[in-house]
C-alpha cells in the first residue's frame, strides 16, 4: 500500500510544481492584490486535501470552519508534527509558518516557499520583527496564517507554554486569533497509546524520511479538530502587556479540552 502511496505523490507532485508556477504568474499579470489569499486557497488547501485522502485521515470536526474561509484569521494548534498541517491544511486554507531548516530541504522547501510558507529562524531573534511583518502582511492580504506557538512539536504529554511574539502580528493586523485543538483519536483502528502514537507523531530528533516512509504504510487514522471561539484583537494595543494576554487566552482555550474529557488535548 505505502509504494502506491509513494508512486500517487510522486506523480501529482510534479503537476502541483507547474500549477503553482502557472498560478504565480496569472496572479502577477493580472497584479492580484492579495495573492497569497489565493496561493493559499488555490493550492494549499487542495494540496492538504489531496494528501490527506491519500493517507486515509478521517476528521471530525467540532465548531464553525466555515467561517475561516473568509481569511485573514490568525489560527493557533498545539502541534504533534508535519501531519497537523495536513490536517488543519484540508480544512481550510492557510499559510504556513515553519522552522527555516525547511527551506533547504530538496524539493520540499521549494514547493513550501511557492506556497507561501513563513520561514522562521528560531536562534535568531532580531529576525523576529521581520517575521511579524511578514504574518501581518499576509493577514492583511485576507489570507489565513497558521502558526504552532509551542515553537516545536511535542508527543502530547503536556501543551508547552506558547511563544508570546508570535502575537505581535494580529495585534498588528488587528487580525481575529482562532485557537484550534487537534485530538488523534485512532491508527488502524485501534485508539492511539503511548505504544503507536509515534507512527503519527513527529517530533526530536526524529529523522523525516523513515518517519514518512512508515506513515504510508498506516491504512488509517482518524482525528477530532476542535475550533475554538475567536479572540478579537480590535481593541488591542500592540504592546506587550497584549501580546501575553492574547497567548494566555489561546493557550487557556487549547489546553481547556484537558478539563473537560478528562484526558489530554492531543487525545491519548
């Protein structure tokens, strides 16, 4: 199953390669505005869609996605590994934020930089006022930005505390917040355990390529998104006092699903 796998991706991959070239175009010939709100809708969502229904994910969805369609939200998850973007990424459209190591990795950072993706260098933070423009800017272009505040991703024994400067851009943006739990549920049916949670989870030191070459071997998982109540920034100053509320407020949204199932927010 997972050289079938292997051989769909291979095979489309090369397909998106030229739509997305062809679409950079189109949109600077005809000088499209917000570019990125269609870059984002155009091919990463359908992108994230495609992949997913190769890798059989079944999501249940709690809360109102169809109002992140508009764009221009600014969308908080706690974070597992790369397959919470194909999650999120099916459901609606987004811009992505990654670690900058990502950007040299062959092929993959070439497409993720069509796509839009936020290259963020985590050593360097003078490089962070560089990297809220960039948040805003595309926010302001009505495109939705999805960010991971943890800074890394984790096996989901507990929600790390949230990165604060992350927030400078919506605050800038005056751009609403949505935090977003994700909760994996199963793996080939049977319920996710601290045994196979890591044929999922991606996260360490972990090395990329065996990690995906076993994920396609999986037949099935199944997920529950939980879309939480948007926290308007509208009357936020940009400040710090802001940025630490609106983190709190996130991270306390995300973190409430301990509480209420009695178990953690990723769904072990």
């Amino acid at each position: 199953m997972r050289l079938i796998r292997l051989i769909a991706l291979l095979l489309v991959w090369p397909l998106l390669f030229v739509v997305v070239l062809l679409t950079h175009l189109v949109l600077s010939l005809f000088k499209t505005p917000r570019r990125w709100r269609w870059i984002s809708r155009l091919i990463n969502w359908n992108f994230a869609a495609l992949v997913r229904a190769i890798l059989n994910i079944k999501i249940t969805v709690e809360g109102d996605r169809d109002r992140l369609e508009s764009g221009g939200f600014f969308i908080v998850s706690n974070h597992l590994g790369y397959v919470d973007g194909i999650v999120l990424g099916s459901l609606f459209p987004v811009i992505y934020v990654s670690k900058k190591e990502v950007r040299g990795w062959p092929l993959i950072g070439q497409w993720t930089a069509l796509c839009g993706t936020i290259f963020i260098d985590r050593q360097r933070k003078d490089k962070i006022p560089l990297l809220v423009e960039e948040v805003a800017r595309k926010l302001n272009q009505k495109a939705n930005v999805l960010v991971f505040p943890e800074g890394t991703s984790t096996n989901g024994d507990r929600l790390l505390p949230f990165q604060s400067a992350h927030f400078a851009a919506p605050l800038r943006a005056r751009a609403p917040i949505v935090p977003v739990t994700l909760a994996y549920k199963s793996i080939d049916h049977q319920p996710l355990s601290n045994t196979n949670r890591d044929r999922i989870y991606w996260y360490g030191d972990m090395e990329f390529a065996s990690h995906f070459w076993a994920l396609l071997a999986v037949r099935g998982i199944e997920v529950t998104v939980k879309i939480h109540p948007k926290i308007e920034t509208s009357r936020c100053k940009n400040n710090s006092a802001s940025r630490k509320q609106i983190s709190g407020l996130s991270y306390n949204s995300i973190a409430a699903l301990d509480t209420k199932r009695g178990h953690s927010a990723i769904g072990l």
